[in-house]
C-alpha cells in the first residue's frame, strides 16, 4: 500500500522507539557518568545506600531459607532489584502513603512495617495486614496497586497534606488495565502520586517484549497527561536521585509522574517453585549479573576506602540475625482462627455467619 500524503504513520511509529538514554549516574563499570549528580552525595549518603541493599539482599537470602523449610507462606524474591528497591523508597518520606505489590515487600519494610508483620503477610495472617507505616498491604492484583495510589493521592489531596502516594507495578502489571485506570485518574484529577514501574524483564515466565509493542513502558504514562521517564534501575544513585526529583515534582503540585527502572529478577518468579530456565537462558541472564547493583556500588566504595569485605560479612550476620529473631516473633502470634476471621468480616454478623462463627468455635475449642 502506498504511504498516504497526509500522514506518515511509519515515521510516527519510528518517532515512538526514538527514546532518550535511561537515566543513570554510575555506569556498569562503576565509572560516574554524571558527575554532578555524584558529587550531590555524602560519603556517609554513599555507604548508607550500600548498607540498605546489603540489607535486602540479607532479607532475601534468609527469607528463601525460611521459604525451604516451609516457614513462609508466598513470598517473591527480590534479588537484582535492590537498587530499584531502596532507591526509590529511600526518596520518600515517612508521611507518604505506600500502596506496594507482592515484590515490594523490602520497601514497606523500610516504610516502617516490621519483619515479623512481613513474614506474617506472607503466611496469610491478619496481624500481617496492619502496619503502623502509611502503608496498605501488599497487593496480589498486579497492576491493582495504581488505582488504589490514585484514590488514596486523592484522599491526601482533599485533606492538603503535603505527602504524595507512591505505588509500584512489575512490567506485566502494566498490561493491566488497572494500571491505565489509575495513571489516567490521577492525571484527570492531578492528585500527588508516583507511580514507578520496576521493569525486570519478565511477567513470570512472560517476557516483556512480547506483552507489549510500546517501545517504552514509561511511555504507557504519556497518554494519560503523566511526566514519565526510564531510569537504570541497577545504579542506585540514579533511582534515589529520580525518585527524589519526581517527589519534590509531586510536592510542589505539579501532578502525577512515573518512573519506569530497568531492572532483572535474578531468580524465580516466586517462592512457589516457577523453574527460570524454562524461559530464559544463562545468556539472557548473566549480562545482568554484570550489571549488579551491589558490585557497582561496592567498587566505588573500596575505591574510597570506605568499605571492605568483613564490614559486609558482618552487616550481613548482623541483619539475618534481626530477620531470625523476626520469624521467632511471627511463630509466637497465635495462629488465626476461622472463627476470629469470621468475626471481622461484619461489624454485626448476620444470623447465617452467627451459626458459623458458632459451629466453628464448637470445633475450635475441640
Ligand atoms: C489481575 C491479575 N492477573 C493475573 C495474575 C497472576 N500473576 C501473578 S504475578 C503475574 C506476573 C506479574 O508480572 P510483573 O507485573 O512483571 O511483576 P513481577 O512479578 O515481575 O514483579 C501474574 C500474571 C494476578 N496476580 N493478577
């Protein structure tokens, strides 16, 4: 078919895959690319962020053992994302509202829900639900999580707190149309919220090209009126950096914005035993092992003198300690009982649940 006269849809498609370089401050090779953003940074700023993604990866560690010896209930791990991770939450502030997926477990940790509430999540309990952190439960919808950052942005925008509602998604969760909703709600309404989008390459064994044509998943924000941008979600300079811009953004009251990191799950989807190889190759894989997040840092660190192999040896001792005594507190919490759940499901029970809740405290108390 000839190419018609009034438009070049061609050119419009080839303009869509014209995107500019994802953000970054240090490159794989651990050399600064822009030296101004490095320079913003503390020593203490510098050995802070290697301490928390040592951090996650101890949680990680640990949590998987306790996984295997089927202490845990569902949990996702997060090995290759901690840059992601602790960047962006790092750039918030205790008054921001937290709306997290499955995978974000380590950031509603930092929000300030303790280990033992995660691992109790995790097992399905309710005391696992309720955080002192601004904060809801994890959220197993993908793609979910926006439409309830966007209400709850909403919800802070009304009441003029100066707090913004930040949300995550994987790369599948915005295939979603969930996510459309909620992007195009915050952008209709210009409510406080950060969306990020951790993009690992992979809805479980779903690679990401072929879930979407969109040359970019920050792109998938532009139709909604939403300031977005791709960030290296390897480099945690770059995700602190770009999460903190996009909040301040937020703050002053300029609406919405996302943030797409680009980033890789390095093991299974989750802990339900999803086999990787099935889907992906060690070649596919180990480009992103070079890029770790931990071996960037970490360099730059020991070129510095400000870090060694024995500090980290024992800050990892030290965390998994924390994590040991934290699934010896969840263990202690009496299991819940059907009845309790029951209980909770309406203020008055109508007269059906009442001779539920009754049937089954007889076999409770058995
Ligand atoms: C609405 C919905 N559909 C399907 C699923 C099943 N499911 C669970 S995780 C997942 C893949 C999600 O991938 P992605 O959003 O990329 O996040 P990741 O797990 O990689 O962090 C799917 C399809 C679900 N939880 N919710």
């Amino acid at each position: 078919m000839a190419q018609s006269s009034v438009v070049d849809f061609d050119a419009i498609k080839k303009n869509l895959a014209d995107l500019p370089k994802p953000i970054q401050i240090l490159d794989e090779n651990s050399k600064v690319v822009d030296k101004e953003a490095f320079d913003s940074f503390s020593d203490d700023d510098l050995v802070e962020f290697m301490k928390k993604m040592v951090w996650e990866r101890a949680l990680h560690e640990q949590t998987m053992n306790f996984s295997r010896q089927g202490r845990m209930g569902f949990y996702a791990p997060t090995e290759g994302e901690e840059a992601s991770e602790m960047g962006t939450v790092l750039a918030m502030k205790k008054q921001d509202y937290l709306l997290p997926a499955y995978r974000d477990v380590p950031q509603l940790i930092q929000h300030g829900a303790t280990v033992t509430e995660a691992y109790l999540w995790s097992r399905g309990h309710v005391v696992g639900n309720k955080y002192e952190a601004r904060a809801m439960m994890p959220q197993i919808i993908i793609g979910a999580a926006y439409d309830e950052a966007a209400g709850v942005a909403m919800g802070l925008k009304k009441n003029g707190e100066e707090a913004i509602a930040f949300t995550y998604t994987g790369d599948g969760g915005t295939s979603q149309g969930d996510s459309y909703e909620g992007m195009n709600f915050a952008g209709a309404f210009q409510v406080p919220a950060l969306f990020i989008v951790q993009n690992n390459g992979f809805a479980i064994s779903t690679p990401r090209n072929k879930q979407t044509a969109a040359p970019s998943l920050a792109q998938k924000a532009v139709a909604a009126g939403i300031p977005s941008v791709q960030v290296d979600g390897m480099d945690i300079l770059a995700c602190y950096k770009v999460a903190k811009a996009a909040r301040d953004y937020i703050i002053a009251g300029n609406g919405p914005v996302m943030i797409e990191t680009l980033t890789y799950r390095y093991g299974a989807h989750s802990s339900a035993g999803d086999d990787p190889s099935r889907y992906r190759t060690e070649e596919d894989t180990k480009p992103w092992h070079e890029k770790d997040p931990l071996i960037r840092l970490r360099k730059v660190l020991e070129d510095k003198g400000l870090w060694s192999d024995e500090q980290e040896d024992s800050l990892v001792d030290e965390y998994k300690a924390t994590f040991k005594d934290a699934i010896k507190e969840a263990d202690a919490v009496p299991v819940d009982k059907v009845s309790d759940m029951l209980k909770r499901t309406f203020e008055i029970p109508t007269p059906e649940m009442r001779k539920e809740i009754e049937k089954f405290e007889a076999k409770e108390s058995n």
